[in-house]
C-alpha cells in the first residue's frame, strides 16, 4: 500500500488533488482512498489530505502517521508545520516551489530523505500559464506521476478532464502533462536536477492482486461517502425525504437534493425542514401515511430528535436514518465518535454500523427491506468524516437488482380516509407493557431477519455486508479486539501484522447493536481469555457502553477477562500503531479493565491543579486548549 | 325563511346560530343529520370544553368540505388526551399523534407522502392546543407556514396548560391566574408585556390564509374552515376556546365566555391573505373589559379583596387596543364571505339580536 500525505492551504485544492490522484489510481484499476483531514478549516490554513493507493482492497481508514510519500501545496508550510512527521527515509517528497531545495534551506529534514526522491516543481506557475489561475493541484500529481510512477500521467490528466469538463480540465490536464515532462526531463519548470522515475514505489503495491478496472465492473465508482450513501438511498426510491444540515451529514441531504430536482429521483418530496425534531417528526408522518421515508443526521442532531426517535419505534414506523456518527458537545467537536448512536440505544430503533463505504451501500438497501418487514425503523451508523468524507472506490448496484431485492413498501398500517385508523392513542397501565414488550419481541426477530437479508443480499449481490457480526480470525484467537464501524479495517491490518508474527488475536466487528446479538457475541468470544472492547463512546460514570453488553453476552463464562478501551473520543484517530500498543498490553497483562486510550494524564492533571487552587478556574475546556497551545494566551493559573 | 318570527337564539347563546331562520345551504353544518362526527360522542373532555366544541365543528366542516377526505395530525394535550384513551378512539377520521411539538411537521410529512403518491384529494389538517401551538410546537409551526406545504393548522386556544392544570402559556393574558402565574404578592397573576398573538405572526409568514374565530361564533368557524379547505398551501385558524376549569367559569358559560371575549374587543376576529388583513367581525356593541373579566376565577384577584381599577384600566387599554388596530367597531368591509360573520347572513335577524341584547334577553 501505498500511502500519500499532501499539505496545503485552504482553498489550494489539497482535499481534490487528493481525490483525483485516488481517481486516477481507480482508473487504472487500482484500490484507492482520499480523505481530508477533517475539520473546519479556512481559507489559508494549514490543510492536510491523504491518498491510500493499493492493488487490493484497503481497510485502513486511520490517518496517514508514515507516508511513503509527500506532496507539498504550499512551500511555506516548510517550517510551520511538521511536513515531514513520519516520513521514512525511503519516502518521496514533492515540493511545489520555483526555487531549488538549498534556497528551500530544508536543512536536516531533507537528509531524511534520499536526494533522488527529493524534488520541486514549478506547479504554481505551471497553472497559471496553463489555466490562468493559481490552482497547482493538477501540476502537482502530474509531477508526482514522474517522480513516482504510482499512477500514469494519462490517468491524471483524464480525471482532471473528466471532474472539470471545458477548458478547465484541459488546463488541468496540460499543466500536468508539463509538469510531469518537468519532473522527468528536468526542463525548466523543474527547478532540481536529474529526475527519473521510481520504480519503488509501485513495489508498495501488493502486484499481483486483481487488478479490476471500472470499465470492466459499470457500478465501479470512486465516490466520497456521502454520495455513495445518497446514491444507494435513491435507489431505494424513497418516498419522502426530510433534510436538515449537519456535519457531517450534510453531504448526504445534498447529494439527494441534486437528484430530486434534477428529476432524477422521481416520486419523491424532499422537504427541507427547520430543524432534525421536525425532520424526525415529518418522517414520522410520511411513514405514518404510507410512504417510504429517509432522514439523515448527526451529533446534535440526533440527540435533538431524540423524542421524535422514541415516538416513532414507539408507533412502529419503518423510517431508515443514516447517523454519520460524531462526538456530542459540550464542548462542541464535529469529530467522529459514537456518542451520539450510541446515546440513542434504547430508542427503540435497530442500530446497524458499517465498517467501509462499500458496506454503508449495501446495508442502506438492507435496512429498508429489514425495517418494513418488521415495521420498526433502522438507524446506520456510518462514522462521520471517516467514511462519510472518505473518497473510495464502492460498487452501486443497479436500479433493477436494488428493486428486485427491496419491493415497493406495503405498510402494515396508514392513514387512509377509506379506512380510517387512529394511531398515536395514549395507553395506560393496562395495556403499556404489553405494548412494550411487543417492541422488544419484534427487535429480537431482528436477530434472525438481520442474517437472513444479508443471505439473501450476498445471494443477489455477491457481497457479504451487514449480517449481525464480523468475524475476523476469532476462531482460535486467544485475544480479541471487539469494535464497531470503521476502525475495523484498522484492526484488521493489525490483526494480520500480528498473526504473522504467530500471535493468535482476532478482531470481532459488532454489526448491529441493537438488538444486541447476545448468543452470537457468546458464541464468537468463546475461544478467547481476553477481550478488548475498544469504545468510541464514554459512559460517563461508568465506563464503556459496548463492555456492559459484552458482558452481559459473556455472563457465566468464565476465565475472560474483559477490558474496556475508551478510544477514538472526539476524532483522535486510532492508528495502527495504538491498536499494536493495545494488543501488547493486554497480552502482557497490564491493561486495567477500563482505561482510556492515548489520554494526556499530564494536561487532566493541570487541570486539576487549577481547579484545586483557585476556585473561579475557569472553564475547563478553554483551560486546556491554552495549555495544549492552540489557543495562543497564557494560560490562567 | 319566516323573516319576523321571534326567535329565542338560545340554543347555543350565540349570535349566529339562528340556524332555522337560513337558508337550507347557509345552515351550519352540524345542522345536517349526515355530518360526520369527526369526533363522535361519548369522549372524555370536561363539561363545557371549548376545544372540544371547537374541535367538533371545525373538523365536521372540514370533513364537508372534502367529502370526508382528511387526514388529522394531532399534538398531544388535551384533545389528544380526552378523544382517544385505550382502548377507544372518538376520531372518525384517520388521525394522528406524535407528540407534543410536533403536529405541524407530523402534518408536513403526511402532506408529503400524499404528494409523492400522486393523491391530490386528501386533505391534512394539524391541531393542538395553544401549549403545542404557540410555544413548545412554534417552530415547526413557522417551518411549515414558510415552506408552504398544504396544511391548515388549527390552534384551539385556551390561552394556558390546561392538560396539565393550567400554567401559563405564552398565550396566557396578563393578569391572569394560573398555577405558575399565581394570584398572589404585589402583582398577582400573569405580567403584563408578556405573550405573543401567534394570527399575526402566522400573517406575517405571507401565507395563503389566516383567520380568528371564537365558538361564540360556531358558524363563522364552520365557514372559515371550509374557506381554508377550498384553497391550498399552508393555512391557519386560531380559535378562542373556553376552559371552564382554567378560566374558573362554569360549564354552561362557555359560550357566553367567548362572545364577551370578542364583544370588549379582548380577542379579535378577523382573516387575513398573504399577509394582508382581508376583514375583521365587528363589534355590535362594545361592552367593558370588566364584563369579560368579572365572570372568570382566574382574575377574581382583580376584584377581591379589593378592586385593582389600575390592572383592569390595563386591561381595557388592551382590549381598546384591539378594536384600534384591527377597525372592530369601525363601519367597512366585513369578512370575506367565507367567514360569513352573521350579519351579512341575515341582516334583519342580526337586528333584532341587537334588540334582544338591548332588551337583556342575550348575555
């Protein structure tokens, strides 16, 4: 795998060079992946995005600590940011510059980097005579092109041609061409000397795996998240959509907005609604009138809904959400965790998490079939940025396969004036734990309907999605790493590492929730002494979420020792690096049975002391940016 | 019509319900043996509700209106508490309960499946009282008004809690007792500068249709609500109802109650388009503010134990207010004929209902 880091400014185009060195890559059938670092970052701050290109399916969704290469945006990052974090000496560099790498003085940082892979390119003003704007993205990945030889120039230059159609893309496109002859010929608008192709980095790719090119598979694409998840959304012909913004969701309501009004997506009313409770709330109507009805949101939006969301498993109303999943303020973080899915776990709703996009695509077209079988609605949680803002190579399926798996909603109850109905009646101790209890029966048929409509979606797509839980190397695994979404491909490329290294650890992936597969969890772990629940959600008082239920599964066996790991919290990203380190400390026995993963005790403790000082300490939050220095002030002591 | 028999006008105490002396196609529609009794007998509301009377007529006239062809989206309150206990149901249409703030968005989404659907004959109301209407559900009030969708939303305005046994709503006039407003230190009851009069707010989103109305005037709402039903987009109705337990009057005066109410000009009825005033219902005769306020428990404190002149000069300068800004007592345009206001009815009945008021025979 070859793993690429690219570091600009805001409004430079890092997030879509990236995007378009993994289009170019998917052209040439390779595996790809791009993702910004996520945040809300604006014009002229410092930018980072990142490209995984492989021959094989890629799993890790971690950011990139070790590049195997860089591509500079913006020359003076060089000595504002740590450009080089991670880089092996093998590495290769790109650096958008007119001038040569002694005027860069890059001093120490360039000797970790052998002087052939080193280079500079004119990208800047190659766009500007080429497109007439300051845009060097397109230069750029034509001269990454030569320098590496990870993608083809033609391949470059036609996903600029085909994202920009006109004369853009063919600027685009010419400006690579020059600066990928620059880089090779050492012409003019390559400032350093000598350049020549490597061929060490395409030995990064696993050669040999098969190669499947886009025009050989038609549902091939290279899509972000969120569109991929509209797209499978819109084949499954909703209906009625109610749409409230919220990153990082967002992208999702927009993608299907286009399509509704481009009249792509008939036979649909899609409402924007003033907040996610009306959102919930004209979900909740459209299903209760007999349409097929689909929201999406996250974080706040979620726990803003929350009533709405009990009300309408309480009326049992098949409604399909996607929660792209983010941390819960206060304080305010638009970062990836599960605290707001996992807020919600007695909402009635069935709670179903994907580990990839691919998976995201097909358990959406899952979800509907499984909700309006059992007339009970289904959240996915897909991991906001992640997976929703990663740009990955996914198969859509077709409109005919998706409509031979998902009939058209046939509701077990409606508002009909022929046939009029009450629905929402208050119901007293008479009858209220019957009605109760019926919503925990028919969640639990969910554990039998959940495998088989994956069965049947393997069967008609030729996929294993969904299902109830991810086994992986569990069978004879004596540690497992128990986890939900998308650090399980994270854990799995540790997982591997390890196994050849003869260690028997296994990774269990829960797919849904709830209900919580309690017999198959059981199942699963029986093999193992140790389990290690990595948490991406705080139960503030107690712990983990996912440990009480696995706990609750494994009551009675004896012998395991469970852990809890609180990681991930607020988008720290869980590398592979930290997953190795929590392996190794549960296999040496020094992992207590919660702890919290990556923690700066030294900046709680600060804290602490501040707080024990002086009573009016401040809030804490803002204490610990100033001591962490992200906020520049001194900090109040 | 026998144009001079004398007419008692007794058997619901208001103005309009001269129901004998109209022609057969201007009779209200609880007149006709055939209505549909949307919410049929036997429910659990108080003696005396206003909601539910106003309830029972706005949604017959819509049922009327449509050939039956309604779906209803309920907030929860006391209309949804009293009509539909487990395991019976008074709702002859189908009918709808989410929860407290959200009937309005309940009714957009209906709306829209409808439309996805292709059904362009089944008609969606949203109602609830003014705690799900004018607070906890305003905002998805406003959402739906602003988007247009096609819904009429009615408010059943009772101007507190009274679900939950009455606390003050920001429809709860000042001076009022209410369990959080309590008649007690130096100013007792609800304060003045406080509250929001949600007809005009809703005028001011420019929608198709926005009317007043009051169950002293049951017709006029029957005629507003079967106005509202023949056009489309998003529409509201605000009714002034009576609560005998919040208001603390007695369940035969809740009638009267509410014709005090828009005869001193404390609650004005009018309808409006696109967020124009199109007509107002006249006062006959204005009478004091204190003739509305002395029957009611909930300003009792205003009288006993000693009379508070300053709060009830407060109060009528509210009420002269109204009949200002909204041309109550002014000679003009009267309501647009949908919300037939009784005088265009039948011009020679009204007259000599005013005598009969002269004479003390009604009030």
């Amino acid at each position: 795998m070859l793993e690429i880091r690219l570091h600009g400014r805001g409004g430079q185009g890092a997030v879509t060079a990236a995007e378009l060195l993994a289009l170019a890559a998917f052209s040439e059938g390779r595996h790809s992946q791009a993702f910004p670092s996520f945040g809300s970052e604006r014009m002229g701050a410092p930018v980072v995005s990142f490209c995984r290109i492989d021959d094989r399916a890629i799993r890790a969704h971690d950011p990139i600590t070790h590049p195997d290469a860089l591509i500079v945006i913006d020359p003076s990052l060089v000595h504002q940011v740590d450009l080089f974090s991670g880089l092996g000496t093998g590495g290769f560099v790109l650096i958008n510059s007119t001038r040569s790498l002694a005027e860069l003085r890059l001093g120490e940082l360039a000797e970790r980097v052998a002087p052939e892979r080193l280079r500079t390119v004119a990208a800047t003003e190659i766009a500007r005579e080429e497109l007439g704007r300051p845009l060097p993205g397109a230069a750029l990945l034509g001269g990454f092109a030569a320098l590496t030889g990870a993608v083809g120039i033609d391949a470059v230059a036609q996903a600029f041609l085909d994202r920009f159609p006109g004369a853009v893309g063919e600027g685009n496109a010419r400006a690579a061409r020059r600066a990928f002859a620059a880089v090779l010929n050492g012409s003019a608008d390559g400032a350093s000397a000598r350049p020549r192709p490597r061929p060490e980095a395409t030995a990064l790719l696993h050669a040999g795996a098969t190669k499947e090119s886009p025009a050989q598979a038609p549902g091939l694409v290279q899509l972000e998240g969120s569109q991929a998840v509209a797209e499978a959304i819109a084949r499954c012909r909703p209906e009625v959509i109610s749409a409230y913004p919220i990153t990082p969701q967002t992208h999702i309501v927009e993608g299907l907005s286009a399509m509704v009004k481009a009249g792509r997506l008939e036979h649909c009313e899609y409402v924007n609604v003033e907040s996610e409770f009306a959102a919930m709330s004209a979900a909740i109507g459209a299903s209760a009138a007999g349409a097929r009805a689909y929201t999406a949101t996250a974080s706040q939006g979620l726990l803003y809904m929350s009533e709405a969301l009990y009300n309408a498993s309480g009326l049992g109303l098949p409604i399909v959400m996607t929660v792209a999943n983010r941390a819960l303020g206060a304080p305010i973080n638009i970062w990836n965790d599960h605290s707001d899915s996992m807020s919600q776990r007695d909402s009635g709703w069935i709670q179903l998490y994907v580990e990839s996009n691919q998976e995201a695509v097909d358990v959406h077209l899952q979800a509907f079939k499984l909700a309006e079988e059992l007339s009970l609605p289904v959240m996915v949680c897909v991991d906001g940025f992640v997976l929703t803002h990663a740009f990955e190579r996914v198969e859509l399926p077709s409109q005919d396969a998706v409509d031979g798996f998902l009939p058209p909603y046939d509701p077990r109850q409606v508002l009909d004036p022929a046939e009029p109905v009450t629905m929402g009646a208050m119901v007293g101790p008479e009858a209220f734990t019957e009605v109760r209890y019926l919503a925990h029966l028919k969640q639990m048929q969910a554990l039998d309907l959940i495998p088989e409509i994956a069965a049947a979606f393997a069967q008609r797509f030729g996929r294993a999605s969904g299902g109830l839980l991810h086994r992986y190397r569990t069978s004879d695994a004596d540690t497992v790493i128990v986890a939900l979404g998308s650090v399980l491909g994270t854990i799995q490329e540790v997982v591997d590492e390890l196994r050849e290294q003869g260690q028997r650890v296994g990774c269990l992936g829960i797919k849904a929730f709830r209900p919580w597969p309690a017999e198959e969890v059981r199942a699963a772990l029986a093999p193992a002494r140790r389990v290690v629940v990595l948490e991406k959600a705080l139960s503030v008082g107690i712990g983990g979420i996912v440990s009480q239920n696995v706990h609750t599964a494994l009551e009675g066996s004896g012998g395991v020792a469970i852990h809890t790991a609180i990681a991930g919290l607020g988008g720290r990203p869980i590398t592979r690096a930290t997953v190795r380190e929590l392996v190794a400390n549960a296999r040496a026995g020094r992992l207590p049975s919660t702890s919290f993963i990556d923690l700066n005790l030294d900046l709680v403790q600060r804290e602490l002391e501040r707080e024990v000082a002086r009573r009016r300490s401040g809030p804490y939050a803002e204490n610990m940016l100033r001591d962490v220095g992200i906020v520049a002030a001194s900090p109040v002591t | 019509m026998p144009p001079y028999t004398r007419v008692p006008f007794l058997q619901t105490g208001s103005l309009v319900v001269g129901n004998r002396l109209l022609a057969p196609e201007q009779r209200t529609v609880q007149a006709d043996p055939a209505r549909a009794n949307a919410i049929t007998c036997g429910h659990r509301a108080c003696q005396g509700c206003g909601e539910a009377l106003g309830a029972r007529y706005a949604l017959d006239a819509a049922m009327r209106a449509t050939g039956g062809d309604v779906i209803a989206a309920n907030a929860t309150g006391c209309l949804e508490v009293f009509s539909t206990p487990y395991p019976e149901s008074s709702w002859q249409l189908p009918w709808v309960h989410s929860l407290f703030a959200n009937a309005p968005a309940v009714a957009t989404g209906i709306a829209a499946a409808l439309r996805a659907k292709g059904n362009d004959h089944t008609r969606v109301i949203g109602q609830g009282g003014d705690g799900g209407t004018v607070d906890i559900g305003f905002a998805c009030l406003s959402g739906m008004f602003e988007r247009g969708d096609d819904v009429l939303y009615i408010c059943y305005d009772n101007e507190a809690y009274m679900n939950t046994g009455v606390q003050r709503s920001a429809s709860t006039p000042p001076a009022a007792r209410t369990a959080t407003t309590q008649a007690v230190g130096p100013d007792p009851g609800a304060p003045f500068g406080q509250g929001k009069f949600v007809p005009l707010i809703a005028l001011a989103h420019e929608i198709p249709y926005v009317a007043t109305a009051t169950i002293a005037d049951l017709h006029d709402l029957e005629a507003k609500v079967e106005h509202a039903m023949s056009i489309r987009g998003a529409r509201y109705i605000h009714v002034y109802v009576t609560c005998p337990l919040g208001f603390g009057v007695d369940s035969g005066d809740s009638i009267r109650i509410a014709r005090l109410a828009t005869e001193t000009g404390y609650f004005p009825v009018f309808e409006g388009a696109y967020g124009d005033i199109t007509g107002v219902t006249k006062i006959r005769r204005k009478l004091p503010i204190e003739t509305y306020l002395k029957p009611q428990r909930r300003y009792a404190h205003l009288f006993r134990p000693r009379r508070r002149d300053e709060v009830i000069a407060r109060l009528q300068a509210r009420a002269d207010r109204n009949i200002a800004r909204f041309g109550l007592l002014e000679t003009g345009p009267q309501g647009n004929g949908a919300g037939v206001t009784g005088a265009d009815a039948n011009g020679d009945a009204l007259g000599r209902v005013d005598q009969l008021i002269e004479a003390g025979e009604i009030l």
